[in-house]
C-alpha cells in the first residue's frame, strides 16, 4: 500500500511517499512495523498523541483495520485557515 | 465551484460579484478573509509555507461546505484555500456564506472557518530570522470546534 507523510512527519522520516508491503491489520500494527524499521521512523511516530491519520483521504484513528485500504497517510495536527 | 485550492491569490469582491450574479433573492453575504501575520510566539516571519494533502483537501473541504448546507438554509457557500509560500500581509483563505437572512450567514462562515481550521489537511510552517517551525494545533482551535457538536 502507498504510505503518505506531511509537515514534520515528512520531514522526520525524509521522504514524502513510499509503497510498504506489509500484512499490518491495523494503522498501530503499521506503526508498530515502521517504528521497527530504523530509527528515524521511532522519532517520527514517538508521541503518537502528536500524529493523525488518513485511510483513503478520510481521518480516522489509529485502532482503524487495514483491509482494503490503499493509501494510508500520516501527519500533525492540522493548522489550516 | 464551491471549493478551490491554489497557490495563486484570490479576488474578494470579483468572488462575490461571481456569488450575486444573476440573482436578487439573497439577503446577507458573510465573508471572512485570513491573512498572514507577520508575528508568530518565537519572532517575526519573514514567510508562511502551507503544505497540503492534495485530493483529500478538497473533500474534506467539499464534506464541510455540504455540511453547513444541511444546518443553515444557505443559497451558496465558498471557500478558496491557497497553498505554497505565502508572505506576511498575503491572504490566505476566504470564506464567503450567502443566505436570505444574516444570522445564518454569520454562523456558517464561523462554522466553516472553525472546521477548516482543525479538520481540513493544512501544515503550517514560518520561516523567521531564528529558523523554519511547523505552527502547532492550538487547544482553543479544538474547542472551537467542539461548540458545533452540542446539540
């Protein structure tokens, strides 16, 4: 599945989009593998009450099943206005 | 068109001619401007980057503006978002609520701009003498927000 990162979440991870092949059921048992991965990924996800999620561009939370699920998006609270 | 989102600037008043044309019926025009300050809690800001999630921006901004079409009787809604490096003094968003009587029209411009501010996939980053800082989500936004879901 596509895995997109904004703003500092982006920034931590360095890179804008990649494609993660992974069985995760869940968004947390993505992070869970991502954190694993290397480090800049655990700085990335470290506070989680600092991270929202997109599941095919509509929010949702972190207890959100993957099934189906093509892009997922992670990134701050939003500032817009 | 009810939703835009660009890097280029808008036009208040050629936004609102497009809005009254051909019609006489609507009663009371709101319409709210956001700007960038040039004073942000570390400094000046010397520029606004906004950085957005293209594709999901414009539904969530589309789910909003259907959203206050269902609470208020609204004869037409708008909302222009830029993106991309913005300067102090810049607009940056324009919401604009028609509807026969202004009650209606202030409190969906408000709703819009509430919804937008915390629900819409916006990151702000100012640039300023000490260095580049993403804008954090203010608590007072959230609670903005909350007003809307009391019934």
């Amino acid at each position: 599945m596509d895995v997109i990162y904004f703003a500092w979440v982006r920034e931590r991870i360095g890179l804008p989009r990649e494609t993660v092949d992974t069985n995760a059921a869940t968004v947390a048992d993505l992070v869970d593998e991502l954190r694993a991965r290397e480090p800049r990924y655990a700085l990335a996800f470290a506070d989680m009450s600092a991270i929202r999620v997109a599941l095919d561009q509509e929010l949702t939370g972190l207890d959100a099943s993957l099934e189906g699920v093509r892009e997922v998006a992670f990134f701050p609270p939003m500032t817009g206005g | 068109m009810s939703v835009r989102v660009q890097t280029q600037d808008f036009d208040l008043s050629a936004e609102l001619a497009t809005m009254r044309a051909g019609r006489s019926d609507i009663g009371a025009l709101v319409t709210f401007t956001g700007l960038v300050r040039d004073m942000a809690k570390s400094g000046p800001v010397t520029e606004m980057e906004l950085e957005h999630y293209p594709g999901m921006t414009e539904r969530a901004l589309e789910q909003i503006v259907s959203e206050a079409h269902e609470r208020w009787p609204l004869q037409d809604a708008l909302i222009i978002h830029r993106h991309g490096p913005l300067a102090p003094g810049d607009q940056i968003v324009l919401v604009a609520t028609a509807s026969p009587h202004r009650h209606a029209a202030f409190e969906a411009a408000e709703f819009l701009m509430d919804y937008l501010k915390s629900r819409a996939p916006f990151w702000k980053k100012e640039h300023g003498a000490t260095g580049a800082q993403w804008v954090d989500a203010r608590e007072s936004d959230e609670q903005a927000l909350s007003r809307w879901t009391k019934s």
